[in-house]
C-alpha cells in the first residue's frame, strides 16, 4: 500500500463478538485496499488491488452476514450473500444485496432520501431510507419472484419490482 501523509484513506471497521474484528483500509487513490482479520489473538493481513473505473466509494462485501454482525459505510455497499436477522448494513449511500435482506438496512444514513436499498428478496426486520422508518409487515406476504427495490416516493418507503429502467418502476401490492 502507498503511503503520503497528506492523504486520507478509507477504514472500515466489521465487529463480530468479542473477539473477532476485520478492519478494511482503501488507500486515497482507490487502487488498494489491506484487509486486517483479528480473530482470538490470531491476525492475518492481506493486500489486493482494486479494480480501475469503479466508484472509490462503494464497498463491495463478498459474504453473508450473520446475526451480530454489523457493516458501517459512507459510501455505498454492495453484499454478494445474504443479510440474515439480526444482522445490519448502514450505509451513507445505496445498498445492493446480491441475496436475502432479512436483517436491518439503512441507507442514505446521513439524510439522503434518493438512497435505495436493493435485493433479491426484500424482507426486512427493519427497512430505513434516511429518516423513514419501515419494517416487513406481519404474516407471510408471498415471496417476490424477481428483485425488488425499496425507495422514498411522496414522503413514504415504497417497495417495488426492479425492472431495468427507471420509467419501468411498477408498484406492488
């Protein structure tokens, strides 16, 4: 990793239990990113290249959360895996689960209302876009058969299809 005392790198830091912590550091140019696991004692350090023309403040996580497990971002996060309950993603940004949302998000944490959260099945235990607050609703409503997108129209949380193409946005149920 490039060192220059006049820039600022990205950390972000994953908690799970007591004993386990996974610090993630991007270096200022985008170009590199050092993974630090802590796990009872034992730590593991591994450096690897980014991939040019991406946008340096989206995280891509290449896992499933479980319960406990907590990610904290700025920027925008990208999950390949599920969000089980119990489990959060808080993002500054938009959220995409390559998977299940069955946990907590909250995009557009800092007050960004056009934040949207996107999955392939959305079914939250809690659903946040800046200050609205949403949570699945009671009973069992179906599973959607294709991704879903969660978003601010008119001051509420709405949860729609995802089709390509914003004027193809159709409203379920």
């Amino acid at each position: 990793m490039r060192k220059n005392k006049s820039s600022k790198a990205k950390k972000l830091l994953l908690r799970k239990g007591k004993n386990s912590e996974l610090t993630l550091e991007m270096d200022s140019e985008g170009e590199e990113m050092t993974s630090q696991k802590k796990d009872h004692g034992v730590q593991t350090k591994n450096t690897f290249a980014i991939a040019p023309d991406g946008d340096e403040n989206t995280i891509l996580i290449k896992r499933t959360l479980r319960s406990g497990q907590s990610i904290k971002f700025d920027g925008n996060v990208v999950v390949l895996g599920d969000i089980n309950p119990g489990a959060e993603v808080i993002a500054g940004g938009n959220i995409i689960i390559m998977g299940s949302l069955r946990g907590v998000a909250h995009a557009g944490a800092g007050g960004d209302e056009t934040a949207t959260v996107a999955a392939f099945k959305l079914q939250p235990t809690q659903l946040r876009i800046a200050n609205h607050i949403t949570r699945a609703p009671d009973g069992d409503y179906g599973s959607p058969d294709q991704p879903e997108i969660a978003r601010i129209k008119d001051g509420v949380v709405t949860i729609e299809a995802y089709q390509i193409g914003q004027d193809k946005q159709m409203k379920i149920g």
